[in-house]
C-alpha cells in the first residue's frame, strides 16, 4: 500500500488542534485556515485517511461543538508531524489565490473553468467562488472586468496593455512559486527558451538589465505570441521605435510574434534598460496633467504620514521630472529593475508602506498598477526631502484610555498603529488610573468620557474603530470630542486631516 502524506494546510490544521483543549467549531476551523467550510470539511477527510492509516482514531466531529484530536492520539500525531519529511504542498493566502487566479486567466491558452481554478489553488469551490468575487474588485480598480461564459471559461476584458501590465505586476511579486513549480499552470521550460533568446540580445545590445526584469519579460513572451486582440500604443512614435537595435533584435530572435508585438517586446528592452525613454519614443503627457499628479500625490503622503513638506516647492519640482518621465513605464507595466528595491523595503519598511498607500491615489488615477520598483523610488524622492527629527519629541505621542485598560485598549491599540504608523502609542491605561498624564503624551484616545483633565490636550472619545461602526466614526467624526491641543496645534491638525483621509482610502485599512 503506498503512504499517504498530509499536505502544509492539513499538517497546519492539525497542529491547530493540537494547540486546543477543547471543541473547535468548523468556522473557526476555517477561519483560521482562510478556507471556506466545505474546503474544511475535505481536510477534515483527507487528515482522518492519514490517521486512520496510522492506525489512530480519527477527528472526533460532533455536531453544535465541532472538531477534536482525541487527548490519548496528541503524542503520536506529534511524533508523526515531525519525522514527516516529504515535500509539503505550498497553502497560498487569499491575497495569493486572488493574484494566481488573474495571472492563470490571463496566461492559459485554454479555456479556464471553476474545476482548474480549485485544482490549482488547492480550495473548495465555495473558496474559489469566494475568491472570484475579490478578482472582480481587483480588476476593477484598473478599469478591468472578469466575464464568464459557457464554451470560454472565465476571461478578462479591457485594455490590453492594462492586462498585461498586471501579469508582469503580480508575476514580480510572486515570482519565487511560479519558478520553483509551485504554480501548476505555468510552462517554466517555454520561459527558460524566450529567456535564453533575451540573454542573446543583451549581450548584442552590450548592456546589463538588473537580475529578474529578463525574466519577467521571458514569462510575459507567451501572451504576445497569443496575440489575441490589437494593441492600442496610444501616445507611442511606433516609427521611432521601428529604427532602433532593440526592434532589429526583436525581429530576429522573436520571428514568430505579430509587427506590433515585436514593437512591444522593444519598447520593454528600451524601457527597462534606461530610466526614461527619449521624446522621439514617446509623446510627452500634458505638464498641467503631470503637475496635478505630482501635487496631488505629495498631498496624500503628507495626510498618510502625519507630516508637512518645508520645502514642497523643490519635492514638487524633483517628482514632477521623475514622473513626467515615469508614465510611460506605468502604462505599459515596463520594469526597470530599480537594485535599491529590496534595500529600500528591509531600511525602511514604514516609509515605504506609507509611500505604497499614498500612491493608490496615483494608481487610481492611471488606472494602472505600480510595482513595488517604482514604489521603492518614489520612497527615495520622498526620504530625501523628509525633516529628520531633532528628538523623540517631535513624534506624536498618543495615550490610549478605557474602561479596564486591557482588552478593548488593546484592539483599540491595533487600530490607531494602521491608522497612525508613525505615531508613538506611550500606553494603554484604565480611566481610575488616568493621573498626571501631561508629560507623557500629546493626545488621548478614550473610549470613556473624561472629567479629570486639564484642557491643554486633544481627546478623542470614540468606540473601537470596527466595522461599519468604525467607519461611521472616522467619516461623520460622531461620537467625538476633540479639546485643541495649544501645546503642539500642528501635530493634532495633521493627525485630523490623516484620519479623514484614511478613511477616504475605504475598507484597506
């Protein structure tokens, strides 16, 4: 009889059980595996074959309490976890499921149905069906559309360049599941040949693209060959372009692809090579256009991060140049390999966190995906105008109050750090032990009405920031009391116009 291994998830589902003294009811079950219940159910299943093959007792599912490891089985299932060497099948989040499902839509030349869409993200139907309704918002977001029918299958409609650009976006971040064969779909043998052929036009062209942005366009190479609707290259001197080296290469080693697809494959070798490409390539976009961009764009990071530019007129100045001659990239999802990527995102992951939320405002008004590549440089423009602190003083400090100080503080806690990642939370205090608090925060956050103290602060008395109620809190401002803060005005006007706007952002936060 051939052994019969668990894969990561049921392992994961078991260690849970492990970990629980009690019932665990089959929603809480799958909450915690951020599967639906009937994927539950099959893991359920698929766990009791394997114990039942180790000659134990299986799950105990009981009906109005839920699921059990029996106490007499933990040691032995424990032993067998660990010794269990075989290669696990990766669980993808549902943020991965959501990006697997668009680049498979996108990718297959065959028509996609619910059944590969379970069987490649390893979920129930319920869970994909789930999922589906996360890719239509996604989708959304840059002006595309998920559509269904009989004899197609599932596919996406809109601009084309759009939707490719969108690939290369979630091809980037999830690159290491798609190389290593964790993502079933992918043809890894297909992307070592068109990858070979770029390395051959490098070495031609004399240049170095930075690691991974050949690879990227190599996994990109089988949509141009599909060739399924027109590109609109809108704004793009195609002329221009026909004449230089990078287009005669594109002809040679890619004969098969369509005229404007070879124009494509060039504009990428020619983008990702340099940061901007020359006016003779590319009609300039309006300078009043990009002006609002730019300003508009600085507003938000100034609201997201808490903060007031000294010298906004010189960052106006330097972004408005990066993004006159970043636009391009973005429509057309061209990457440049920026090699200060990852060091920007391990130094400094609030600033760029805070620079990724910033510019959806960017993205929304593109309708274009920003790679995390562009993120990282628009953080370095950022950084460099940025006042570095002369003390701790400088930083907003917030003292959060409630009735026990303990549990609703907390999950108060938990809220102001996504709402106020800059801001330093000094504690979290029972209302009875409010005492001689002037000295050690700027502003009280209070789920209680306050009578002890001196008006020199900003209160806010709001319930914890859930759910609808949370958003009716930071949209309408009711029910809370703000009290001016004369000791530090400017901190406590920005914390006011960065909770507003956060809110404005919706439910990502």
């Amino acid at each position: 009889m051939a052994t019969l291994y668990i894969n990561a998830r049921c392992e994961k589902l078991l260690n849970i059980l492990l970990s629980r003294s009690d019932y665990m009811t089959i929603n809480q079950l799958a909450q915690a595996l951020s599967v639906s219940r009937r994927t539950a159910y099959y893991d359920i299943y698929k766990v009791n074959m394997w114990l039942e093959q180790a000659g134990l007792s299986q799950l105990k599912v009981v009906r109005e309490k839920g699921v059990f490891l029996a106490y007499k089985e933990r040691e032995r299932v424990q032993e067998l976890l660990e010794t269990d060497t075989k290669q696990q099948v990766y669980i993808y989040s549902p943020d991965e499921r959501a990006k697997l499902i668009i680049c498979y839509v996108i990718y297959s030349q065959d028509p996609v149905y619910i059944e590969q869409l379970t069987d490649c993200c390893e979920v129930s139907r319920n869970t994909v069906f789930g999922d589906l309704k996360e890719v239509e918002k996604r989708l959304a977001q840059y002006g595309l559309k998920l559509n269904y029918q009989a004899r197609q299958g599932y596919f996406i409609t809109g601009d084309t360049v759009r939707i490719r650009a969108l690939f290369v976006l979630y091809f980037n971040e999830m690159s290491t599941l798609f190389l290593n064969g964790t993502v079933r779909f992918f043809r890894r043998e297909q992307m070592q040949e068109d990858l070979k052929r770029q390395e051959e036009i490098q070495k031609e062209l004399g240049v170095d693209y930075v690691e991974g942005v050949l690879t990227s366009l190599a996994a990109l190479i089988p949509l141009l060959r599909q060739h399924r609707r027109e590109l609109q290259f809108s704004g793009l001197k195609e002329e221009e372009i026909a004449k230089t080296k990078e287009f005669f290469l594109a002809q040679r080693y890619f004969p098969e692809l369509e005229r404007e697809e070879q124009l494509y494959l060039a504009l990428h070798l020619l983008g990702s090579r340099v940061n901007l490409v020359p006016d003779e390539f590319f009609e300039s976009a309006s300078k009043q256009y990009v002006y609002d961009l730019t300003k508009a764009l600085i507003s938000e990071f100034e609201k997201v991060a808490c903060i007031v530019f000294d010298n906004r007129e010189e960052l106006e100045r330097a972004l408005f140049v990066h993004l006159n001659t970043s636009l391009y990239r973005y429509r057309f999802g061209i990457q440049i390999g920026n090699i200060l990527g990852d060091d920007v995102m391990k130094e400094y992951p609030d600033l760029f966190a805070l620079t990724k939320i910033a510019a959806k405002h960017l993205e929304k008004s593109l309708e274009f995906p920003i790679p995390d590549s562009e993120i990282a440089y628009l953080v370095l423009r950022f950084g460099g105008f940025l006042k570095i602190a002369d003390s701790e003083n400088d930083r907003l400090r917030i003292l959060i109050v409630c009735v026990n100080g303990i549990s609703t503080g907390n999950m108060l806690k938990r809220e102001v750090h996504k709402l106020l990642p800059f801001a330093e939370i000094v504690d979290v205090v029972a209302a009875v032990n409010l005492v001689n608090v002037q000295n050690i925060c700027d502003l009280i956050i209070s789920t209680v009405k306050l009578n002890c103290l001196d008006i020199s602060f900003a209160v806010f008395r709001t319930p914890v920031f859930f759910s609808e109620l949370r958003r009716a809190v930071l949209i309408i401002g009711w029910p809370i009391e703000f009290l001016y803060d004369f000791h530090h005005p400017h901190k406590i006007g920005k914390v006011l116009n960065s909770i507003v706007l956060i809110n404005e952002f919706g439910k990502g936060f």
